[in-house]
C-alpha cells in the first residue's frame, strides 16, 4: 500500500484544500479499518483569517498543533463534535477542515459508531464518529502514521467553492469562498437535489 506524498499541504493552503478532494482517508483504529473519499473541505489561513481558531497568533491549549508544520492532523471539539482538521504550511498556523467524505471501506463499522443506517459522515463531527477519530486521543496524530493514512483515491470531474459553513459573525470572512466541495456528491453537509452521475467523480 503506498501512501500519498502529502508535501502539497507543506505551501498554498487552498489549493492543498482543493488538492484534498478525493483522496481516501483510512483509519486503522481498535483493529477495524475505516475509509472514505473527502467530497467536502473548508481551508482555514490562520493569522490573516478571522475564522481560524489562530487568527489572534496567541497559542493555547486548544490550538497549539495548528502552529506545528504540516503533517499532523488538529482534532477540536465544537458542540460534543469532534472535528478533524489537516495542518498545511511549515511557517503559518493554517489548517484545513475535513468537513465531508463519501464512505469506502468498513462501511459496517462506521454504521455501528454512529448508530445508524445513513447520512454516515455528511458533515464534520458524523465523519470523525465513522472514523473512531477523537481529540482526547488522536489530537497531533501524524497523517501517515499508525492511526491515520491518505492514499490516491478519486478525481472530481468538478470542483465547486462556496462559502463556509456556521461562521455568521466572522465580519469579512463570512463571504470568504473557502469552501470546496465535490460538485454533485450527496455526502457533503446540507446537500440538497440529485446526485450527479458517478457522485461527481471523474
């Protein structure tokens, strides 16, 4: 199995973000393999980015793996939710938010953690629950390491930017287009219509 080369995430943290888009996310977690094709990301840029949880520059407890170089996931929680951030750049705390994935492999197991049939990881605290990602203990996690792994995966045939999601009172990033989803997959948060051919995939 030959992981990904994620040097990408090491510069340009949007285009990393669009980069992201169909790569496969494994998770080898308590001896039960998990995966999934990212479908949906939003690209936080740190210190120049109200949005980001390091906009102020001021390192805390919460945030201090987004000021490590990229490579390492950042996992925080919002609302009982975990979310799963990959930290991009080697200078800058930027970071990108892993908001949705089309589920692949262990499709059983993430049904049995999130207690249900559907909608198993159309948002970033249902993806992170399919994975068996926590903060308490994946938190600075390596990509590419024991726990988590990135392989190529899908092409989307098209890539759609949009604003990001529940971030209403971050004055000019609200109308920020760093959000980037596969056009036409059903497994991003709020989707709504009809699934294009193939969900999206080239």
């Amino acid at each position: 199995m030959t992981y990904l080369n994620i040097d990408f995430l090491s510069d340009n943290t949007l285009e990393a973000a669009k980069q992201l888009l169909g790569v496969e996310i494994v998770t080898e977690i308590d001896g039960e393999i998990t995966s999934g094709y990212i479908t949906e990301v939003e690209a936080y840029l740190g210190l120049n980015d109200r949005a980001a949880h390091t906009f102020s520059g001021k390192v805390t407890k919460k945030n201090a793996m987004m000021f490590e170089p990229y490579g390492h996931i950042y996992v925080y929680t919002m609302h009982g939710h975990n979310c799963m951030n990959f930290v991009t750049t080697t200078d800058r705390p930027e970071g990108i938010l892993i908001r949705g994935i089309e589920p692949h492999r262990g499709i059983d197991v993430m049904k049995k953690r999130r207690g249900k049939e559907k909608d198993l990881t159309a948002g970033p605290g249902k993806l992170t629950k399919a994975l068996g990602i926590t903060r308490a203990e994946h938190n600075g996690a390596k990509i590419n390491g024991e726990i988590l792994h990135v392989l190529e995966g899908q092409k989307p045939a098209a890539i759609e930017e949009t604003k990001r999601i529940g971030i209403d009172n971050k004055e000019e990033a609200v109308d920020y287009l760093y959000r980037y989803i596969v056009k036409g997959n059903p497994n991003v948060s709020r989707f709504k219509g009809k699934a294009d051919m193939n969900n999206g995939w080239q």
